[in-house]
C-alpha cells in the first residue's frame, strides 16, 4: 500500500515471527475476530438466527448488525468476538432493498415513477408500529429509489431502494401510499447490501450449519474458513494508518498512536475522524479517531496522533518496543 493517496512517513519492516496476514488466520483466530454474512430467510427474527448461528459455532460471544423484520430476507451481518465492538460501524453502514408493494388502487407506472423519484434525498423517517424502536421523527436519505416492474392487474410494483443506515422501508412504503391517496402495503422485502458486503458474499443458514459439523465431527474448517471474514472485512470503508509493529503492540494494551510509530498515513483526513490503524501485514490494530490532521503528520516529529476507540489487535500479538512508538 503506498502512493499518492498516502503520507510516507517512515522506512519500516515487519518480523514476519509476529502475527500475520488476515487472509492466514486460522479458524480460532476468525472465531475471536471475524464476520458471517447470511442470507437470511422468512420468518426467524434477527436475535433468534443469531442465536441458532451462536449455537452452530460453538461460541458465545457473537452478535449481529442492522436488524431484519421478520417477514423480510437477505443480508444480516453476524459478528463474532471482537467483532461486535464494532457493532456502531456496521449500523451507520448503507444499505440497498428490493421489495414489493401492493396497492389499494389502480397506479399508473408514470404515477408511481413520479413519486418514487420525489422521494430521493432526505426524507422524514418514523419508525413502524411493528418495531421495537421508540417512536420519533428521523431524517433519512433516500440515494435511489426506483421501480424495477409492475403488474396492473395484481396492482403490485416492485421496487429497488438505495438508503442511509436507519431507513423503515415499511414506513417509506407507507408514504408512498399516502402521496399516492391509496393504501400501500409492503409485502416482500430483500436486503442486497449492507455497507461493503452484497449478495454474492452470503451463506445460507443451511450451509453454516453443515460447514460447522464438517469442523465439529470430521476436523476439517476448511468450509467455515470460506465463510467466516476476518474483521478487516467490516473496515474497509475507514481511512487507514499503518504503523510499526512496536506501535501495533503499544496500541493493543490501550496505548495512544504516537508520531514516531507512523510509517503511512492517508492523505486528507481530518482531525476528530474515525481511521482504521493497521499493521505492516494489513492486520487491524484498532480503530481510532484522529487527534490531528492527516496532513500535518509530515510536519510533525513526535505528539499524539490517534487514540483507539476500539482495540482489535490482542495483547501479544507483537513484543513491545519503546514506548515512544
């Protein structure tokens, strides 16, 4: 990693008799930090796959992120160990929908094409009377909303809507019906994508299931290392820091990122911004917020460069060095 996008702050090397590349984990490792991508069915609540997941692994520390009714199916992001410390990352992360809406009244495809496109941007999002969540007014951002097909004579459409984290696509259905001066009921619901993860990286329970017994009773993880995502997976988003191994291990007992532990730092980022710290070997260290601007680092011999909001990397993973790195 490198290039004009990033700082070259330092000349460094990694001892390759320290931790290792996301990619090399080993079973346990992704156990104690890693993600599974689900495809969901009709039916189970979230909490309740979740669970049957826990169970199927064997561990019991797992979670997930951005809940899916009951009724709706596609993504859910399950996050194991350390994982759901980053659970606030995942929520905040986009997400894409296809569904389908039946209406109380014949609609026209110029009609409902003229609404849809009226909805793009913010928007006032209350949640449902089906959820959980307390009741108050939110702004959300539709970035697409579309509709993909209709059929007049069922009165149905189906639609494909791109939004920010948060959005009730029972209440944008709602709307809809409301601007349309008839009923509008939800009656499927897909989730696509959720933040960097579609489709085509999902399992289905199923194949959780016989991949966990593969490992269980035959001692092959050959199928669940396929399935489960180091957590660097979840962070891809995140502006990067890469920094010494001595700084790596600083930072895994809580220390703060200090200047001389800096070898790379991506250009243009802001102070008070949350960045992902890496190693040499690209393993999650912690994720930070930035303590000062990126762009001041190459002026800058030594201070305080980020603290860690969420410690990733485990103690030990690499010796420590001085404390200045």
């Amino acid at each position: 990693m490198g290039g004009s996008d990033f700082w070259e702050l330092s000349e460094a090397s990694t001892n390759p008799g320290f931790g290792c590349s996301p990619s090399e984990r080993s079973l346990d490792q992704l156990l104690s930090a890693g993600v599974v991508l689900v495809d969901k069915p009709r039916g189970p609540t979230s909490h309740q796959l979740a669970a049957w997941a826990r169970e199927s692994l064997g561990i019991t520390r797992l979670g997930h992120g951005g809940t899916l009714d009951p009724f709706a199916t596609g993504l859910l992001t399950l996050l194991c160990g350390k994982a759901t410390r980053l659970t606030d990352i995942v929520l905040k992360g986009d997400k894409r929908y296809v569904g389908v809406m039946r209406f109380g009244r014949d609609v026209s495809d110029e009609e409902l094409e003229a609404t849809l496109s009226s909805l793009n941007g913010v928007i006032y999002n209350v949640p449902p009377l089906e959820s959980a969540v307390k009741v108050q007014v939110r702004t959300r951002t539709i970035h697409s909303l579309r509709m993909l097909e209709s059929d007049a004579n069922s009165r149905i459409a189906a639609f494909e809507a791109s939004c920010s984290a948060g959005t009730y696509i029972r209440t944008l259905a709602k709307d809809i019906g409301l601007m349309l001066g008839t009923v509008c009921e939800l009656t499927e619901l897909h989730r696509d994508r959720t933040g960097p993860f579609d489709q085509t990286m999902a399992c289905t329970m199923q194949q959780l299931t016989d991949a966990s017994f593969l490992h269980r009773e035959h001692g092959d993880d050959s199928a669940l290392l396929r399935i489960i995502a180091p957590i660097e997976a979840l962070l891809t988003g995140l502006p990067s820091i890469i920094v010494k191994d001595g700084a790596a291990a600083a930072l895994s007992h809580g220390a703060p990122l200090a200047r001389p532990g800096v070898v790379r730092a991506q250009k243009g980022v802001s102070e008070g911004s949350t960045v992902l710290v890496k190693s040499l070997k690209d393993e999650a260290v912690s994720v930070a917020r930035l303590s000062v601007d990126s762009d001041s680092l190459p002026g800058m011999m030594s201070g305080e460069v980020a603290v860690s909001r969420a410690v990733i990397m485990e103690p030990g993973t690499y010796p420590q060095s001085w404390s200045k790195e």
